[in-house]
C-alpha cells in the first residue's frame, strides 16, 4: 500500500484526507496497469511541472479526479459518493507529499491484497470468510448487502470468472466509505460505468421499495457477529424469497 500521512491533518479535513489518498492510490495503480495515461505515476510529474504555472499539487488531485468520473462517476464525484469533502483545501504540502510517495510505491500487489488495505485505510470490515461464498454463473443476480463496499462481489469476479460487476452485481451501500471502496473495486478490475453501486439504507428493504421487486439468486453481506447489519438469515430470506441467503 503507498504510504499516505494523514497525521498532520485537523479533524475536520480527515475524511476529505482518506477519500483522496484512497482515491490518488487507485488511480496510480490504473496507470500502472496501463488502464490510463501516467499523469500522477510520471517520474518527477515532468509533464504537470512544465505547464503547471501558479497551480498547486492539489490542483493536481483535484483535475485528475475530475478527469476520471467521466467513466467512473462511483468514487471520484463527490456528490455521488456521498461525503462531505473539501478537496480545495487539502493542503498542497499533503498533496506533494502523497504525489511524492507514489513515485516508489508497489503498485502491482495482488489486487485481493490491495483491496484489502483500501478497505482497512476505508475503516470497512475485511475479516470476511470469502471461502464461503457461492459459485456464481454467467446468469445469475447477486445482492451484496450495505456493510462491505463491494468485496465480496470483488472476490467472486476475481476468483470465479465468467461473471462481471455491471451483469451479475449490485452493491447496495450505506455509507461513503462504502460507495467509495465499490468505485475503486470497480476501477481495479477494469469495469467503467458503476451502474450497479446503489444506495442500500435498512428501509430501503421495505416491501414497496425498488430493490425489493428485484429477483436475485443470491443475497450476500456481512455475518452479524462481524458487525452487520442484518441479524437473522432468515429474515433475508423472507425479503428476498428467490435468494439464498449467505452472510459470512
């Protein structure tokens, strides 16, 4: 994981401090699978040091982010995730210093390794027995429940094949971190367009709610004793009556 220092950030600029160093790592470790033009993983970012002028590293972030929520809107536009961030006032000291950081980071660690420090960096749970889930075909629907930000369904595409995001998954989230982490599962396995990232609150399980009208094969979240939100299989299995239900 690229090392980000949020320590000398103030409180109220914490969470705009995550998002972004979460967000600056995903984007390097696109460029360095090629997925997109190097612009934060250039050797001395000689191109932004030639045309920069008076603008800042955090000028920078705040371009490159822009530039890539025309494909991945789920996490690099704010509204859409959710947070209340204020990138302008990143201090550009941070910004430099991250930039700086990504010059000699490991940018090709195992992408179930790398998702798993996104989601510790995130504070979302990674002790998930993924070992468990189901085996999933080319036509089938899974729901995976608020709570682990699309990891499992980052497991089943990485381990299982024949399956993607956008045709076999939908990520219903309840937090920023949440949407955040299901954006940066999608930009690590190639997959723009995160249509299937939605937003999954407890009433949004209501019978008259849209998400209930769907047919899933598989309903998947966190198991209780590891902090989810849904206590009783069970009662899954009565929302979603065409669904196993598997909490792990």
């Amino acid at each position: 994981m690229a090392s980000f220092d949020l320590a000398g950030l103030p409180s109220e600029q914490r969470a705009t401090g995550i998002w972004s160093a979460a967000l600056l790592h995903a984007l390097a470790r696109d460029e360095a699978a090629g997925r997109r033009a190097a612009r934060v993983t250039e050797p001395g970012l000689a191109t932004w040091n030639r045309f920069r002028g008076r603008l800042t590293a955090t000028d920078l972030v705040a371009l490159v982010f822009e530039d890539a929520a025309v494909l991945h809107r789920v996490p690099f536009d704010p509204a859409a995730v959710g947070g209340s961030f204020r990138l302008p006032q990143l201090p550009a000291a941070v910004a430099a210093g991250w930039l700086g950081a990504l010059q000699t980071a490991d940018l090709k660690t195992p992408s179930a390794d790398y998702i798993t420090e996104q989601a510790k960096l995130l504070g979302l749970p990674t002790r998930l027995a993924r070992s468990e889930l189901h085996v999933v075909k080319s036509h089938h629907k899974v729901l995976e429940l608020p709570g682990t930000g699309g990891q499992l369904a980052h497991h089943i595409v990485s381990t299982q094949g024949d399956v993607t995001l956008q045709g076999n998954f939908v990520v219903a989230c309840g937090s920023w971190q949440e949407f955040t982490l299901a954006g940066i599962v999608a930009l690590d396995l190639g997959a723009p367009h995160t249509d299937f990232v939605i937003r999954g609150e407890p009433g949004d399980f209501q019978p008259d709610t849209p998400l209930r009208q769907r047919n899933f094969d598989f309903v998947v979240g966190l198991h209780p004793d590891k902090g989810g939100l849904y206590q009783y299989e069970n009662q899954l299995a009565s929302w979603f009556s065409t669904a196993k239900v598997l909490l792990v």
